[in-house]
C-alpha cells in the first residue's frame, strides 16, 4: 500500500518541495509543524524502518540533511537544528529537520500554526540559500 510519501513522490498528492533528486525528496509536512520551517527528508524507496534502508541511501538522506540544515538554521536563525527520526505517523523513512530556539521544542506533538502564504515564502527562501555546490562536494 502507498503512504502518503509515495503519493507525494509520485505527484499524485501536493506538497512544499524543497529539494529533490532521483533518491531522496524534502518538502514540507502537511500539519504537526514543531516549528516553522520544520522540513521532512525522505528516501524514495518507501521503507518503513530507517536501518532497513541500503547503507547508500541511508547514507544520502544524512548528507540530505547536513546540506538542508545550513540553509534552514540562517533562514530562521535558529539556535540550533534538531533531527528526528520516529516513524510512528507515516511508515516510511523520514528524517525531520526542526528549527529550535529551545529544547523543549523538539516534540513531535506541537503544532505550531505557520500559515500557507508562510510556507510558500519559506520554501522559496529554502531554494535560494541551499547551496547546490556544497552537495556536490559532499557527493551527494
């Protein structure tokens, strides 16, 4: 059965897409966001469990994030970027990529209210400061 990551990957469902190539896709969630400008890293391959993933796609969703995060921590200013990885709300891997000012904000369970004009304003922002050329470097 699909998740709804895979409707998201095969466009059969919208979303905020921030980044993507042939392996791994990042966009944003549809609710629950810890923050704004919390962002989800996803491997194409629809696998439920993170460390039944191969070591190379397990390996890019990591490098996924490190060349995301630099982009999103000067976009908010956040203090730090927290990561998650659960997989109780949707069975397919995903790595989650949270702007935190705090600890206490690193819960899957917030719901911070960030408007649709907000997220569109982000991801555009996102697209501008990712540095294609530092992935490149990192053989992503």
């Amino acid at each position: 059965m699909k998740t709804v990551f895979t409707k998201i990957i095969n466009r059969e469902l919208p979303a905020y897409i921030i980044w993507e190539d042939e392996e791994v896709i990042s966009f944003l969630p549809k609710a629950n966001f810890m923050n704004k400008g919390h962002i989800l890293i996803v491997p194409k391959v629809q696998v439920d469990h993170i460390f039944d993933l191969d070591d190379e796609i397990y390996h890019k969703l990591w490098s996924v994030a490190k060349l995301l995060a630099k982009p999103l921590k000067r976009l908010t200013k956040a203090k730090r970027i927290g990561i998650g990885v659960e997989g109780f709300s949707v069975p397919h891997v995903h790595i989650h990529l949270t702007p935190l000012f705090n600890q206490s904000e690193l819960d899957p369970h917030r719901d911070v209210f960030w408007s649709i004009k907000e997220r569109e304003e982000f991801v555009e922002e996102m697209k501008k400061l990712i540095d294609y050329n530092d992935g490149k470097e990192n053989n992503i």
